[in-house]
C-alpha cells in the first residue's frame, strides 16, 4: 500500500544546547572537533536507522534539502518501486555522540518525499510533531509534557536461537541470583539480589552502580537531563534512569537517545542490556510509566486543589480517554507479543482499567510525592520499553484529548489494593486485553480519534496492523514452545 504524502510544517520545539540554527550546529560541530557526521531516523516499529557522512559534507543545505537513502529496505516504509527518500536534518536534535571513538556529531531526521517535497506519513517523529500542532488547534492546551520511566536489565551474556529442530534462550548474570551456588574456578563472593528483592539495596549487592553512572554521564553528555538511576525490583541487573520532563516530540527524540547510550556503554564495558520487556521468568518485567500534563502558556491545566489528588476536572477527562481507549492503545503502547508476558492478572501489573491515587495496579496513577501545582500530572503505567515513543506519546496525547472534548469519565478511583477485593468486587473492573492479537483487533475497531487532526493516517494504522500480524503475532503462535514439551512430550 502505498503512504500518503502530506505538506511540510514546522513544529514548535524546544531549544537544544547546541543551538537551533544550522550555521550554529555547523560551527559548533567544528569547534568540538567532530569528524563524521550520523544521521539517523527511527523506523515503524520503533529501531533508530542511521549512516554516517564526513564532515565537509554537513552543510546547511542538509537541513533544508536533504539526503538520499533508500526507503524500501526500511521495515514499514516504501515499496521497492518507489524507494527513493530524502532525510532533511533537525537541528534541535543535534548532539556529539558520547558513544564513539571516533568524534561524531548525531543528527535525527525528518523523513521527506524527493519528488512533492511533502513530510511522509509512516515517518513515526511526523505523527509526534503533528499531535503537538493538533493540540494547540484544539484550543485545549498549547504545551503536552511527557515524562517516562523507561526500565531495562543488564546481562552479562544472552544467547539464543530458533529452528525447525530447536528453540532456546539462555540469559546470565553476575547479578543472577542463580549464581549464588556457581562454581567458576574462581571464589563466589556472593551478595546478589534475590528475586524481587533488587529495589534497592547498596553495593555490593547492587552491582552495577558505577555502570549507571557511566550511562548517566554519557547521557548528560549528550545534552539529555537526567533525575535519578537507580537499581529496579528484579534480580540480573533490572535497572531505571529517569530523565526529566520535556515537550512530546523532543522526549520521543530523547528516549531513542536513551536507549542507544544505554546499549552502547554496557556494550563497551562487556554488557548487555535489553528493553524486552519479559526477559526473565519469575521476577519483574521492564515497564515505562509514562508521566502526562497539559499546560496552557504557564497553568498547569491538571491541578486543582480541591479536586481528588489535587487533580482538575480536565486531567480527570483526560484520564476517562486513557481508559476508555487503552485496548486499542496498547497496540502502540505495548506493542509485542512479550508485552503481555508482562501484562498478566494477578501479578501486580498495571492492567486494571481504573485510576486512584497511588495505587500502583491501577493503570493510572496519580503520583501524590508533592503538592505543588507545577508537580500535579497522571501516570500511565501500561506502557513498555519496547514502544515507538513518537507513535505511543502521540496516541497517548490523542486518547487524553478526545476524553477532554467528549467530557469522559473514568470509573470511580479505588484506592484499595486490588489483589486483596473479594471476587464479587473483582469483577467489576475491567482489565487490558491479554495478548498483542487482542489488542491490534482494538486498535481495528477503534482508532477514529487517532485520525483526529490528521496526526495518524489509515495507511499508517493499516501498516502497523499488517506488519504485527505477519511479522510478530503469526510467527511466534507458529512455533513450538520450550515449556509445551515439558507439558505435553508424554501425552
């Protein structure tokens, strides 16, 4: 199917600290010595896609008119009949590679047709950019400010495969609390976190402090704000860095920053780290709750001090469309199969369609830490690493959006522990589908206020569709499972 193609605009966006015109990115570049410029862009599913030029060629004219690539060897993009794309250059992203041996100066692109000059429909950053232009029309807000808590584990080898006469995994960890009876050659000296017990004990048990110190820098090197990291709940190194809060669009730009620089510091200290969201059984999945608000100019329009958790009756709107539309949602938002090993009942994750302040197993959280007008917002905790952030930051946006204009109330907060209601009680709340099949059927049937504005195409959402099915859901119900043949071998 072919993509549409739609005319170039010019987001608002926040000022990076290389400075937001070409000629300053150039001389800045030159100043800090880069070599090699990389210029990059995020594909359908989420992976960043890059290739590198020397630096006598970044001119101003790379963020004006672009460069070739190819876009049908891209996974969602062009067919091969119609392959030729331009990548026009974003100055606000710029920023020296903390990563590289060799001095390179990385650029994230806008994806651009050769021919019309028109931005691309299926180029995830377009959609971002075009949610934040939608909400200022709408009148509503002029600013969404987004905040995730992106979690991840820390291997120090991972191998697997999958034939026709085999499939396995095998993940370990110095962190691994298996290893406390292992017998290497050399002493075991112990002191690990057992399982669910990682959140968050000092060194030695935490063994990985001065590794996320490291990714921290780079990431402040990289011009990224950082808040906190600190060890998460699960034993093998599950780890989180929280980034401070920034405009849509300029957070999706960052969370694919975060998550190169965490790959590549761990890869250079002779780790391995993953955003799958269920890498390990039996302990903690990596989940990132996603912080919300909307602001208009200098309000803060979630804040109200005599509303329940300080919240307003537009942030309580808000939260009536995150619930009302999370089943179609979570096709962006927690979008693989291994979402919903995640996502499972009864194992206190965020899948129970209701809010309340605090309680965590609700799928949205009202965090409570200060009272300060600034600090009020919602969080929604269904969301996994895994995610394209341009794609779920904006769907999020939407959902919030349309249970503002259509006044949607969520069902009545409960601040009780979930877990603990009486079944009669129980089934009263509603839960998130079960599996990526359940939720890419919801996101079919109910998907109009995505296409709200024109921040979401059918051709996108028809893509997306298309390719999870066929790439993701098919395959993996096609293949045996390791566990099948402990149940059923015998039968």
């Amino acid at each position: 199917m072919t993509a549409t193609l739609e005319p170039t605009t010019t987001p608002q966006a926040t000022k990076p600290t290389t400075g937001a015109a070409p000629a300053d990115v150039i001389r800045k570049a030159r100043d800090a010595g880069v070599q090699v410029v990389d210029v990059r862009f995020t594909d359908l599913p989420g992976t960043w896609q890059h290739f590198s030029i020397p630096l006598k060629e970044l001119t101003e004219e790379l963020f004006t008119e672009g460069i070739g690539f190819d876009g049908s060897s891209i996974r969602g993009f062009q067919a091969i009949n119609e392959s030729d794309m331009l990548l026009v250059a974003d100055p606000v992203s710029a920023f020296v590679d903390p990563c590289l041996e060799v001095p390179t100066l990385s650029l994230t692109c806008d994806v651009v047709d050769p021919v019309t000059g028109a931005r691309y429909s299926r180029d995830p950053r377009y959609v971002a950019q075009k949610a934040e232009q939608h909400l200022v029309k709408t009148g509503i807000a002029t600013t969404a400010y987004y905040g995730p808590e992106a979690e991840f584990y820390i291997f120090n080898s991972v191998r697997f495969d999958q034939n026709a006469h085999e499939g396995y995994y095998h993940i370990d960890s110095e962190e691994g609390i298996w290893n406390s009876g292992a017998n290497g050659g050399g002493p075991n000296l112990g002191h690990r976190p057992r399982h669910k017990e990682g959140y968050f004990p000092v060194p030695p048990v935490d063994k990985l402090q001065d590794l996320r110190s490291r990714i921290m820098l780079a990431m402040i090197a990289a011009g990224i704000d950082v808040e906190v990291h600190h060890h998460e709940v699960g034993t093998a190194g599950q780890t989180e860095i929280d980034m401070r809060f920034t405009t849509l669009t300029r957070m999706a730009d960052q969370l694919m920053m975060y998550k190169y620089i965490v790959k590549n510091v761990c890869a250079q200290h002779g780790y391995t780290a993953t955003f799958m969201p269920k890498p390990l059984f039996g302990d903690n999945g990596s989940g990132m709750h996603v912080h919300m608000s909307l602001w208009k100019d200098a309000k803060n329009l979630f804040f109200d001090a005599k509303g329940y958790g300080l919240i307003s009756e537009t942030a309580r709107w808000y939260i009536g469309g995150l619930i009302h539309h999370s089943p179609a949602l979570l096709a962006f938002a927690a979008p693989t199969t291994n979402s919903y090993r995640r996502l499972v009942p009864g194992f206190e994750a965020p899948i129970n369609l209701i809010y309340s302040q605090r309680n965590r197993s609700a799928i949205c959280r009202i965090p409570v830490y200060s009272k300060s007008a600034k600090a009020k917002r919602i969080e929604y905790r269904a969301p996994d690493p895994s995610c394209n952030p341009y794609l779920t930051f904006a769907a999020l946006l939407m959902a919030g959006l349309d249970g503002v204009k259509k006044k949607i109330e969520p069902p009545e907060p409960m601040d009780v522990d979930l877990y603990d209601l009486e079944p009669e009680e129980r089934q009263h709340v509603k839960n998130t589908p079960g599996s990526l099949s359940e939720t890419l059927a919801a996101l079919e049937a109910d998907h109009a206020f995505l296409l709200e504005g024109g921040v979401f195409t059918p051709d996108l959402i028809d893509t997306w569709l298309a390719y999870k099915r066929a790439r993701e859901v098919d395959p993996v119900a096609l293949r045996p499972h390791p566990y099948e043949f402990f149940l059923y071998y015998d039968v």
